[in-house]
C-alpha cells in the first residue's frame, strides 16, 4: 500500500513557543514521538512530508524551520502554507494523488487548527488516516486545557468517516504503517 507520514508545522517557534505565544504542550513527548515515528517510516521506505506555516515566524530563520530536534530525512519534502488547512493551495493534495496514496499517518500542531483539519480534509479527498494521538500537540486555549483538546480530538477524530475513507487513532509505539481501517469497515 503506498503510504505517507505527514508532519504538520513541527516548527521550532511553533513549539517553543515565543514572546506572543506559549509553546505546545508535553513538546518533549511530541518530538520523541515525531522521531520515533520518522525512523518508522524509514525502516519501512516511507515518505516524509513536512508542510510549514508561513506566519511562524513570518515565513523565514530558525523559527520558521522544522524543528531542531527533530531528525528531517534527506529525502524529506516540504511544502509551505498559508492557510489552516494543509492541503489548500500547497499542491500537496496533486502530490499525493500523483504517488497514489491511499493511506496518511498524521502528526504534528495544533491539533485544533491545522491537525483537525488535515485529518477531515484528507478522509474527504479519498484517503485513510492515521493520526497519532500522542503525535500531535498545542498550547492551552483560554477555554481548555491542551490535554483536554488534545483528548478531545483523539476521541472524535477516531472513527470519523466521510462514507468510503475514515480515520483512526493510534500511539506512536504501534505498528501505524499496518493500517487497521479494513477491520473496521
């Protein structure tokens, strides 16, 4: 099955945080997890694709770039946004199509904005997703907290279908590039 593991704006200020903004939550854990699951992918000759947000850190310098932390495959791709939505207008959704892949694990921030979004996005565009539910991450909003939102979109985004693709959640430790969804259809 072809297959990729796409990493949404796991940028340096993103999840440090700065002056403005406060960094996401548990980021030690989301950048082992991220790395874990990067070394996964190579194992297995899985692409890696990074989309980044050009408002991090206006688009440019060490903020802006994925971050240090985590190990970037040589091989990586990268496309750039300016929306909320991965795929609008990064020709990432003409990128997949042309690789014919069926299956996306998903990680990375926030998970309310840009995770949310890519996870229902890509089931309507016609592929499976996994999404990590300990690989993604955000800060606390002035309602919730990080862990709250974090555990609320694990529990709707598992299972959320849009009729013939859906997603699921799942940890890092598993085997995410066996995908289960036939089990479940």
């Amino acid at each position: 099955m072809n297959q990729v593991l796409l990493i949404i704006d796991a940028q340096q200020e993103l999840i440090e945080g700065n002056r403005e903004e406060s960094a996401v939550y548990n980021k030690a854990q989301l950048i082992r997890n991220i790395n874990l699951v990067i070394e996964k992918a190579i194992k297995l000759s899985v692409p890696v694709v990074f989309v980044r947000d050009l408002e991090v850190a206006e688009g440019k310098g060490e903020g802006f770039q994925v971050h240090k932390e985590i190990h970037s495959p040589t091989k990586a791709m990268f496309f750039d946004k300016a929306a909320t939505n991965s795929f609008h207008g990064t020709g990432l959704l003409n990128h997949l199509t042309s690789q014919e892949i069926k299956h996306i694990v998903i990680m990375g921030c926030a998970t309310q904005h840009c995770i949310d979004s890519a996870v229902r996005t890509a089931t309507i565009s016609g592929f499976d997703v996994t999404l990590v539910g300990d690989g993604h991450s955000t800060p606390d909003s002035v309602t919730l907290s990080a862990a709250q939102i974090i555990k609320h979109h694990n529990e709707t985004l598992h299972g959320h279908y849009n009729v013939e693709h859906f997603s699921v959640v799942r940890d890092a430790e598993e085997d995410l590039f066996s995908p289960t969804h036939d089990s479940y259809r």
